[in-house]
C-alpha cells in the first residue's frame, strides 16, 4: 500500500538509480562549452593587454610632450671658463719689524754693539743709546 500524498519515481528503481545519464549530459555540456569559454578568457586577456600598452604608450607621449613643453624657453647653462689661479704676490724684501734676540753672558756693551752692527745691516739708523749693566 502506498501511504497517501506520496508518489514514487519509477526511474529511480533499480541498479542504484538513473542519476549516471545526467553525469553524462553534465560533462557533454562541459565539454562544448569549454573550449569557447576558454577562448573568449584568452581574447579578453588580449584586448587587455592591447589597451594597457596603448595606454602607456601614450601617457609616456604626453610625458615627453609636457617635459619638452616646460623647458622649451629654458637656455643650457653656460660653461664657466676656468681661470687659472695667480700665484701669491712674493712679500716685498724689508728689515723685520722687531727683533728678538737673547744673548747669555753677554755684557751690554756687547749687546749694544751686536745691535748697533745689526741696524746698520738692515739700513737703519743707528741707535745711540747706552744700554745699562747685563744682569745676572
């Protein structure tokens, strides 16, 4: 007896049931599909491509264009000439400034003269003055 509201599938009787046909049809389906699915991915990655290098190839035109655009009145910088360096003026020949002598054991007449000789060397004039006792 059939309990009421229920139906049954005949198809579904037998050796392990009468799903294997859809398996089948499934894997037909696939296998037409496949290969257009398949090309139209590899047409689309091509286009892609095509578009991305058009797109550089102009956004590097417009780059060239602006760079060339912004230095158009722009002049190279002139070479400075080198100048060769003049070599220091030699310091003209004279008597020194000042002298810094220290005699030991010498007695001032002594170091009186020694100056004297000295200033008469350098041109100048003579110095007449009497130095006191050397110290000690």
């Amino acid at each position: 007896m059939k309990p009421s509201g229920a139906h049954t599938h005949p198809e579904l009787r037998g050796s392990g049931g009468g799903n294997g046909w859809l398996l089948v049809l499934g894997a037909i389906v696939l296998a037409v599909v496949a290969g257009p699915v398949a090309r139209a991915i590899s047409e689309l990655i091509d286009v892609l491509a095509i578009i991305m290098a058009v797109a550089l190839a102009i956004a590097g035109l417009a780059a060239v264009l602006a760079h060339r655009a912004r230095h158009r009145y722009t002049r190279p910088l002139a070479q400075r000439r080198v100048r060769a360096l003049q070599a220091p003026e030699p310091p003209a020949l004279g008597g020194a400034h000042e002298v810094h002598l220290h005699f030991h054991q010498v007695s001032a007449e002594d170091v009186a003269a020694i100056i004297t000789r000295q200033a008469w060397a350098c041109g100048q004039p003579g110095i007449d003055e009497t130095l006191g006792e050397a110290r000690e």
